[in-house]
C-alpha cells in the first residue's frame, strides 16, 4: 500500500471518529428542543472554531463520500462482466457488514434494550425519539440489510448512497472505456446533476448531494499528478491549503465573510453545500502532497486505529442509544450537566474504539472472509479473461 492510501486511511478512520461524535452532541445537545443545561462556555467551545469541526460531520461524509469514489475510479473495468462483478462484489462488502451490525442490535434489543424513549423525553430530543420505536426483529434485521435500510441502524442510511454511487463509478470506468473522450466526461456530468436533482426534489431522496461528491472522488482521481520536484518546492503551499479546507469549514468560511461584508452577506455567498464540497475537495487534493499533515495522518497509532474505521461507523449508534443514555438516565440530577456531558462523552468514546476493535476482529474479519468466499466461487464459475 502506498503511502498516499496510508494518508487516505488515516481520513476515514478521523472521519468516521467524527460522525460518532457529531450523533453524540446532536443527541445529548444540538438536536435538543431547549438546551439540556450545558454552560455557555461550554456551548461556545462546541459551536465555534476549532473544536466545531468534530462536533459537525457534513464535511467529513463528503470527505468520506469523495475517498470512495477516488479509491472506485481507480479499478479498471473493460468487460461487462467485469462491470457485473464489481457491482456484485461491492453489494456483498456492503450486505455483510450491514448484517452483523443489525443482528447485533436485534442481540441488544432483546437483552439489556435501548433506552431512547426516557432519554429523548430527559433531553426533549425528539430526533433521539424517532429511533428503536419498533422491535428490532430477526426478520426485519435480515430485511434491512438486504435492501441496506436503516431501521435497525439508523445512521447507516447514508451507506445506500454510498454502495449506489461507487457502483455508478463502475459503470461510468466501464463506458469511458468505449467512449473515451471529453465530451463523455462532460455529458456524464450533466446526467449524474440531473439525476440527483431529480432524485432530491422529484423523489424526495435526501442526501443526494452525497452521491455528487462521490462522483467527486473521480475528478479528484483524473487531476494529473504533482511530481516530486514540485512538491518539494511547494511544501508549504499545500499545508496552507489542506488546512485551510479544514478552517474554513469549521465556521472560517463564515467568519471571513462577517470580516468583509459584515451583517450584509450576499445570498450567493451564504454557506451552502456546494462551498462545502470545494472545500472538501480541496483539503483532499492538497493533503496528499503536504508535509507534516500528511505524515500525522499516516503515523503508525493512526494506521492501526484505521483498521476499525468501518466497525466505529457501525455500532457506534447502538453503543449510544444502549449504553450512553443509560449512564445519563443514571447520572441525571447527580451533578451538573458540563460534567455528565463531558464523562459521558469520554467513557462512551473509550467504549466505542475498545468494542469497534472487538467487533472488528470477530464479525469483521468472518464478514470479510465470507464476502472473500463468495468472491472466489462467483470467478470460479464465471472467470474473468
């Protein structure tokens, strides 16, 4: 593996630490109807630059989102059973995984439960409310992970754009194949926009704006190469970018504006998800060639906690509704609400990396060589010349 794929692991793994994160505080604050109790102080730490930046996971599933799709637009495609394969073969990493996930929460459901209803009426959080209503049966585990739904698992609903997305980025590997040219990359263009503006504002599919930075993650793999020699020179240069990608979304962006036009902000200039993409984009096109942000992120702690990136993003929901509210539901009235916040928030942490390296290493390792098997008997029987 190359060092760049090292920096591009050390993303996600941060990533999906901060998706965790991001479903903590809307849980215990942000998505709360009145303000649980937290301090001003601590208020204006999590709203405002820098820690702001794990406390809000937009950029990092766009992040997340455009690494899949640079990592899919790298496989080359020329058959269509290649195509076909490849479709497959992503449908079972996904299902897999999907499905140890589930029937864990129907294990939880059944035995010590989720306690979302008294903690969604403490909390006066009704986003927390909408979640465990039903039983999570075997039945309905096995459903969900079949047609990759979020019942059973609420924040895996944006891992069907995801499959759906890199699964078009096979399809578009497979065409450009027969129509090269930039005329196809232009016409390709136009239809994945077309299809996710019909999709949000027809079908009303959210989070369409994620399957476009997906397809982001092709542009970001076609950009040509900056060579060595360049690098070298323009070191500093990439540092700046790659950190200011990540300081102008952490509320940067916002401020700057307020610096320039004050309170009179042009409309097209407010916050949106496009500037959110850029700024994506551009951290990822510069990380890769900056100097000690790049080394961070492929330093060794960071390589081994990359291995258990996948297994944070799916049990770090059940762990919060079954474990984290029950410690709140305890801890209620005992002493301030900074304090609860904040132990809850680095036992439920701790608890998370322990369980996602125990997951990872019984259910992930026996997903993986169970999508492997399949993979052999599917080429087995319809090889690829």
């Amino acid at each position: 593996m190359s060092r760049r794929e090292y920096c591009l692991d050390g993303i996600k793994f941060i990533a999906c630490m901060i998706i965790f994160w991001t479903h903590f505080v809307g849980a215990f604050y942000s998505l709360c109807a009145v303000n649980p109790g937290l301090g001003p102080r601590m208020e204006f730490l999590l709203t405002h630059s820098p820690l702001k930046i794990f406390t809000d996971s937009a950029m990092m599933l766009m992040i997340f989102m455009m690494i899949s799709g640079y990592l899919a637009a790298g496989k080359k495609i020329r058959t269509f059973r290649e195509l076909w394969q490849a479709v497959l073969f992503r449908y079972f990493r996904f299902v897999l995984p999907f499905l140890f996930a589930n029937l864990l929460v129907c294990v939880i459901w059944y035995t010590v439960g989720f306690r979302t209803q008294p903690a969604a009426e403490l909390l006066h959080n009704d986003w927390v409310r909408g979640y465990y209503v039903i039983p999570v049966t075997p039945y309905l585990a096995v459903r969900e992970a079949l047609t990759l739904g979020s019942l059973a698992n609420g924040p895996l609903w944006m891992m069907r754009h995801l499959a759906g997305a890199t699964c078009g980025v096979y399809l578009y590997s497979f065409l450009r194949e027969r129509i090269p040219g930039p005329l196809f990359d232009i016409a390709a263009a136009i239809v994945v926009l077309g299809v996710c503006h019909y999709a949000e504002h027809t079908l009303h599919i959210n989070g369409m704006y994620l399957v476009m930075a997906c397809f982001a993650g092709i542009l970001l793999k076609r950009l040509p190469e900056v060579g060595e020699a360049k690098q070298e020179k323009y070191r500093m240069l990439f540092n700046v970018l790659a950190l200011s990608g990540i300081a102008l979304e952490a509320q940067g962006y916002v401020t700057l504006l307020k610096c320039i036009f004050g309170d009179r902000i042009p409309s097209f200039l407010l916050w949106n998800t496009w500037y959110c993409m850029a700024f994506s984009f551009l951290f990822l096109w510069a990380i890769r060639y900056a100097g000690f942000p790049r080394k961070l992120l492929e330093s060794r702690p960071l390589r081994k906690l990359s291995e258990i990136s996948f297994s944070v993003f799916l049990i770090h929901w059940p762990v919060i509704a079954a474990f984290s509210f029950r410690l709140l539901l305890r801890m209620a009235n005992t002493m301030s609400y900074n304090r609860v916040f904040v132990i809850i928030l680095a036992v439920t942490t701790a608890a998370v990396v322990l369980l996602a390296f125990v997951y990872e290493m019984t259910c992930g390792r026996l997903a993986d060589k169970l999508a492997k098997a399949l993979q052999t008997a599917v080429r087995r029987r319809w090889p690829v010349s």
